[in-house]
C-alpha cells in the first residue's frame, strides 16, 4: 500500500484557499483547475495590455498604483471608477 503525500501548501495562498480546497470534491477541484488555468491567461494578457481603448469611456484616466511589485489600475472618469484590476507581479 502506497502512503498518500499531501502536496505542501504554497506560502503564497490565502488560509482561506489553503483550507477550503482541500475539501472539495475532485470535480470541483477540476472545474476549479481550468478556471485558475483561464484567469492565469487573462492576467498575463492583461500584464501584456491592461486595457484596450473601447473598454473604456472616452474620458477615463488610467491611476497605476506600483506596491510591493504589484501593479493596480484604476480607470476613473470624474472621480467615479469605472473598473479597478490587479495586473499581477
């Protein structure tokens, strides 16, 4: 008989993830695989160009907020946000 490893938990994760995932059912895991896979290819599109022009109003200013080699943007129009996105490290 084969003892099962548990796979180590990345520093990075939030508890929340750490704890939750390991109780889903291996659908949901899957489903939740090709999702992360997607959001992974939509960030690092975003990354490559975080907007496009008719995304947004004519008017909007883009904020970039660098923290920690984290990057934000801000689309604003008139002190309203029109979208805010995390553009990844």
């Amino acid at each position: 008989m084969h003892k099962v490893t548990v796979p180590t938990v990345p520093l990075s994760l939030p508890n929340y993830l750490a704890e939750g995932l390991p109780k889903q059912d291996k659908e949901t895991l899957r489903e939740t695989r090709e999702y992360l896979d997607k959001l992974l290819e939509t960030c690092e599109q975003r990354r490559k160009e975080p907007f496009t022009e008719d995304e947004l109003p004519g008017t909007a200013q883009i904020l970039k907020d660098e923290s920690n080699g984290a990057v934000y943007l801000e689309y604003q129009t008139s002190g309203d946000t029109v979208r805010h996105e995390y553009s990844g490290k």
